[in-house]
C-alpha cells in the first residue's frame, strides 16, 4: 500500500483547486483521475470557451438552501480572486456582460494553465486512475483513509472527493462519490439535472419548421397542481436569447427555468429513472420588447397595405419567416390565403401566440444533456465552513458534488475553485496544526 500525505479523488476543477492549496502545507499530493486526462469538462464549458466566473457573483445565484456555504465559500476565495489566480498563471481575462473568459477565448488554454501549474507545485495527476472504494481505518494512532484502484491501494490521512454529479456523464462524471460517500453513511439527497435543454410536446412535423430558429425572448415556467383542477403556478421566468429546436427548445434562459422541471432523478450509480409526474406549461413571449398595442397596429398597418397579398408574409420582418411558418401550421391559417381574407379571430390568436405561446412541457433533456446536477451530498452533513463531513474526520467534498448548483454564467465553476480551496486551505490549517 502506498502512502501518502493528501489524496484528491477527480482531477476536475474542484480537485485541481483543492489540490493547489492542499499543496502549500508541503506534503505529497496525488490527484487520481479516472479519465486518460484531467479537466475534461473544463474543455466544453462555455462552448468551448470557458466562462469561468461571473463579476456579479452573489450567493443569491444559487439554490436557496446553500445560501450560507456559497456565501463563506465566495468571503474565502471570491472571484476577484480567482481572476487574480488566473492572472498569475497567465491567463489574462475579457468581460461580456460581467460573463468572465479567458483572452484566449479557449477552455483548453485554462486547462493547460492548470497543468502547467501543478507540474510546478509537484502534484502529481494520476491518469486512467478509477478510484474503486473508499474505506475508514482507524487503528489506534493510524486513522485515515485506504483508497483502491484498479492497479493501487493508497492510504492517506486527508482526503477531498471532487468526483462531480451525474451531470454529462460522458466527461467522467458518473456519481461514484454519491456511491462512495453512501458506504461510508454519507447522505446525498434529490439528484436531477439543471441548466438542460427542454422537450415541448408539439408534433415533430411542426418542430421541424422551427428548428435552427434563433430568438430574444421571454419565459415563464408554470406548474399545473393536479388537486386544484389545473391551476397554474409560476414558478419561474428568465429572458434572453433562445434557439427553436427539433425537440423543443434550448438556451441560456430555458436552462434556467429547467433546475425547477423535476421529472428525473438520478441514483447513487449515475443512472436516471423518470419520477413524478407533476405537469409544466411553458409560455413564450416571441415578441418580449414590443407592447401588446404597438404589435396590433403592426398587424394592422400590414393587412390595410397590402390586402391583396399573400398572408405568408404578414410577419416578415418581425419575426424570423420559419417562426412565421410553424405559426401559420400551429393555428391552422392558411398562409396563401390574400390578407384580406384573414379572420378578426386569426388575428387575435396570431398575436396571443406571438406574446404569450402556450406549450406543454415533456421533459428535460435529462443527465446527458444537463450542465450540472441540482442536489447532492447533503449540506448537513459537511462543515459549512470547511467542507469536512462531520462524520467522517479529514474527508473533504467540493464542486458539483455537494448540493450547490448555480444558474448560467460563471457561477457554477466559480463554487468549483472556491469549494476546492476552502478544502485545501482547511487540510493546510489541519497539518499546520499538527506540528
Ligand atoms: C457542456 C458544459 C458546459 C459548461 N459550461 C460552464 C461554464 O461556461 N461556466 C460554468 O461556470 N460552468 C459550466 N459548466 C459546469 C461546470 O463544468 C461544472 O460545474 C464543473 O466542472 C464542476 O467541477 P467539479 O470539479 O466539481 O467536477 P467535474 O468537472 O465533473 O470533475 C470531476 C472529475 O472527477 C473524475 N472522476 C469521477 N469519478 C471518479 C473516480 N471514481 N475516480 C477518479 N476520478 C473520478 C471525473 O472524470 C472528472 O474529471 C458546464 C458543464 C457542461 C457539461
């Protein structure tokens, strides 16, 4: 068995993080990584470019209940100054909307940083490096953790687990600190996917007229209670730009609303079984900037001025054509009729699609499509302060897998540097101590 002073289980974000400042404390420390090379994740985020903080960070971007620790978390390690870290691995940074990226506008230059970074520090980053099982040992002086993998058994007495969620599993992600954690009588609570395309239940032969369609909008989130014949309440909005799709419809502001869609839920393996069966109604605002009058009068403006032509045009110009389409299809109006022709009853059911699109929700798009995972090892459990489990001395969790999940823009990495050094810096005060 191979000793040693601290093990990271994860070489994501978290655990390079961790790992970084574990290592100040001048023991050995070892990241085992299951995937052939680390920070596989990191390489997709923001479209393959890596927003990997916000400047309007705020605890209030974050689930309800994890107020307290993302709040200690960003006093520890904010994110003025992880772009102060970047900076000194000489990533410099640019500013969309208060969105951070690197200059480079590459992920993989940010994961190359990290390389580079605990090469010079000494971590060493184990590959193709499963970690199996986990296992308390506690012989009198000797207390500290055995840890297997397929080709070696390690025992450390600080341990952080920074393997992730169930959210795209195809990155290494696959639930095994869930797992783990539960042998060890760890608790992880509710597991489903967030920040996740959305399935609307139209026909395919009308998605398919306004795939590809790109749009600035409004949404809102409702959620039908079976006990009360129907009733409608909203559960959330978001708004901005979206894109139509053969299944439905995605983008920043659907995957907003989607952390609050519950119809899966993930289990200890990483596998999704479809649970409850509450319904949601989506309505989309086509035409968010424009009033309800001023849309009228453009109506108008068009069928007093042209109405002999055709009706297939009547919304060019205010709406992309193929959106014309699907709504002509949607509401039965035959859009080679001569304007003239169409119906006051047309008219009003054209303009309350365009305003406020009633749509049923199917599903989300489930863990292979979700960014992150709502739900995880639950915050009773761990150290509000430290991320050790209370139960468990010297073992950390941090990143994805704690049940922290932020919304779009930054926020979600920025909880991986931040938790990963709360870890690292509480394991440095530990052995600080010990001497
Ligand atoms: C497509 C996509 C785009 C995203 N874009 C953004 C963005 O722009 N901004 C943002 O803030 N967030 C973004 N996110 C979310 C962000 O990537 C995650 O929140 C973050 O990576 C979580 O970091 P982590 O260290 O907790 O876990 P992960 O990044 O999931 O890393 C966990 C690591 O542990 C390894 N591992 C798992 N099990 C084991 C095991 N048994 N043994 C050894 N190793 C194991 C995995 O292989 C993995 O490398 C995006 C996510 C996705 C999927």
């Amino acid at each position: 068995m191979r000793s040693c002073g601290c093990i990271i289980i994860g070489g994501g974000p978290s655990g390079f993080m961790a790992a970084f400042k574990a290592a100040e404390a001048g023991k050995e420390v070892i990241v085992l990584e299951k995937n052939k090379k680390p920070l596989k994740k990191l390489y997709a985020t923001g479209n393959g470019k890596c927003n990997f903080t916000n400047e309007n960070m705020s605890e209030a971007a974050f689930n309800k209940n994890a107020e307290n620790i993302v709040k200690y978390a960003l006093e520890r390690f904010s994110y003025k100054d992880t772009i102060a870290f970047f900076k000194g691995l000489g990533i410099e940074t640019y500013n969309r909307e208060g969105y951070i990226y690197p200059k480079s506008e590459e992920a993989a230059s940010v994961a190359n940083a990290l390389v580079r970074e605990a090469k010079k520090r000494k971590i060493k980053i184990k590959c193709d490096s499963a970690v199996l099982d986990i296992e308390f040992k506690d012989k009198g002086k000797v207390k500290g953790y055995i840890v297997y993998t397929d080709d070696e058994t390690y025992f450390t007495k600080y341990l952080v687990i920074a393997t992730g969620g169930l959210a795209s599993p195809v990155h290494g992600s696959t639930g095994d600190g869930f797992r783990m954690l539960s042998e060890l009588g760890v608790k992880s609570g509710y597991l489903s996917p967030a920040l996740c395309p959305v399935e609307l239940d139209l026909s395919k032969k009308l998605l398919k007229l306004w795939d590809g369609v790109r749009f600035r909008g409004d949404i809102k989130l409702n959620k039908m209670d079976a006990s009360e014949n129907g009733a409608l309440t909203c559960l959330c909005s978001a708004e901005g730009e979206m894109v139509l799709t053969k299944y439905g419809i995605s983008g920043i502001p659907v995957f907003e609303v989607s952390r609050h869609i519950e119809n899966f839920e993930g289990d200890m393996s990483g596998k999704e079984k479809p649970c409850h069966n509450d319904e949601y109604v989506l309505y989309i605002d086509f035409c968010k900037d424009l009033d309800k009058t001023y849309l009228e009068s453009y109506i108008s403006n068009i069928l007093n001025n042209y109405p002999d032509e055709k009706t297939e045009f009547l919304l060019n110009g205010l709406v992309n054509q193929k959106l014309a389409y699907f709504m002509f299809k949607y509401l039965g109006i035959d859009e080679n009729k001569v304007l003239k022709d169409v119906t006051e009853a047309e008219i009003n059911n054209l303009l309350k699609a365009l305003t406020c699109f009633e749509v049923k929700v199917l599903q989300t798009l489930g863990f292979d499509r979700a960014q992150v995972t709502h739900g995880g090892v639950e915050l009773s459990e761990i150290n509000l302060e430290t991320l050790e489990l209370n139960n468990c001395p010297n073992l950390f969790v941090t990143g994805e897998l704690v049940d922290v999940d932020g919304i779009c823009g930054g926020y979600n990495l920025q909880w991986a540097w931040s938790s990963g050094y709360m870890a690292g810096n509480a394991i440095v005060e530990k052995i600080q101590k010990e001497k």
